[in-house]
C-alpha cells in the first residue's frame, strides 16, 4: 500500500478518468443530434427547441470539463502520456460537441426544415456521424488499460481493431453525406436559397463531426506509434 501511495504521488492523478467523462459528455451533445433531426423532419418546432437547449447544456458541461482538465493537467516529468498529446485530444475532443451545439443553433435559429425528399437521408447521416462518435468513445475508454499495459500486448491490438472500425464508419459517413447533396440538389430550386446555403452548411457540419471523431482516434495511433 505505502509503495502504491508513492507511487501515486510521483505520477499525480491521472488526467485519463476526466479526459473520457469529457469523451462521455461530447458523445450525449453529438448523440442528441438524433433526436433534434428527427423532431425537425417532424415540423415540430417547440420539440426542435427543447433538444437545441439540452444540446447547449451538454456542450457547456463539457466545457466546464475541459477547462477543469486544462488547470488541473500535472506538468511534471512523470505522466504516462505526453501533455500535449493529451490537449491535443482534449482540444479535437471539444470540437465535436462545438459542432453539434452550431448545428443546432442553425437549426433552431433560421426554423430550418429539409425537404422530405432530403429529410429521412440527413437523419440517416446523423445517425452514422453518431456511431462514428460512439466509436471515438469507445476507443478514448481504452486509454487507462493501454497506459496499465504500457502501451504493449492485447491492448494495443484491442484498439488497433476499433480504430478500423472507426475509418470504417467515417468512410460511411461520406458515402451518405454524397447521396444527400444529390438529394437536396435535386429540389433546391424549388426552396428558398438562403434556406438551402445553411442546409449545405448544416451538412458539412455533421460531416465534420464525423471528420473530428476519427481524428480523436488518429491522435490515439499517435500515441501507440511513440
């Protein structure tokens, strides 16, 4: 016990448990993207706003989250993991919830509605760009059993797996985030044009989010490779 205790005072507390409680909280922000999309096709707008402010309360939790971890990260020599490799996720991390908080706001603010021949695809994608997030969770959940394993074994391969899944699910992400524009293509002349430029900006967005969650991941292969 007294050498565990030693230990634990070289090394500090561990920035990795408050590095994926931030990871959880921008996965329930993105996730509620869902539920605001699918309010949205259904033309209910007091629906819309209640998701837009449960969205905006997640955002600022993680918020608060990150700029605790951010004053509290040790600066010592001991940590099992670089410090910048842990802003640097932290930073990738935030912008994920960022995203979809600005979504939102455009969806609420300008009382946006896709077309029904585009609506049911844009959930489609939030639903992918969502998996794609609970995938960069998973992989960010990993992190105390690599720094346990020294980043070596099991582990590692562990992780080498769900990090191909997540390219995997980013790439699907793309393939229907096509298909969409194809769809809102197809009737944006008949919509009104202001409505349609924040529909495209809408549709980068989300497929940013998916973007930045496999950026999480790629921050973690980093990681293994050092």
């Amino acid at each position: 016990m007294a050498s565990k205790n030693y230990l634990s005072g070289l090394f500090g507390a561990s920035p990795v448990a408050p590095l994926q409680l931030h990871m959880t909280l921008v996965d329930e922000c993105v996730t509620k993207l869902i539920d605001l999309f699918e309010k949205m096709a259904l033309g209910d707008a007091d629906a819309v706003k209640r998701v837009y402010h449960e969205i905006a309360a997640l955002e600022q939790k993680a918020d608060d989250k990150k700029h605790m971890l951010r004053e509290q990260l040790p600066t010592g020599l001991f940590m099992p993991i670089e410090r910048q490799d842990l802003l640097d996720a932290l930073r990738v991390q935030d912008l994920l919830a960022n995203r979809a908080r600005d979504v939102a706001g455009i969806v609420v603010g300008r009382k946006l509605r896709f077309p029904e021949q585009a609506a049911q695809r844009a959930i489609e994608l939030v639903r992918a760009t969502v998996a794609t997030c609970n995938q960069a969770l998973r992989v960010v959940n990993e992190l105390d059993e690599l720094i346990e394993t020294g980043f070596r074994g099991h582990a590692v391969r562990v992780v080498e797996k769900m990090l191909v899944e997540l390219d995997n699910l980013e790439s699907e992400t793309d393939r229907i985030q096509v298909e969409l524009r194809s769809d809102l293509f197809a009737v944006e002349k008949d919509l009104y044009a202001v409505d349609v430029m924040f529909m495209y900006r809408v549709i980068e967005s989300i497929a940013d989010i998916a973007d930045d969650a496999e950026r999480v991941g790629r921050r973690f292969q980093q990681m293994l490779a050092k």
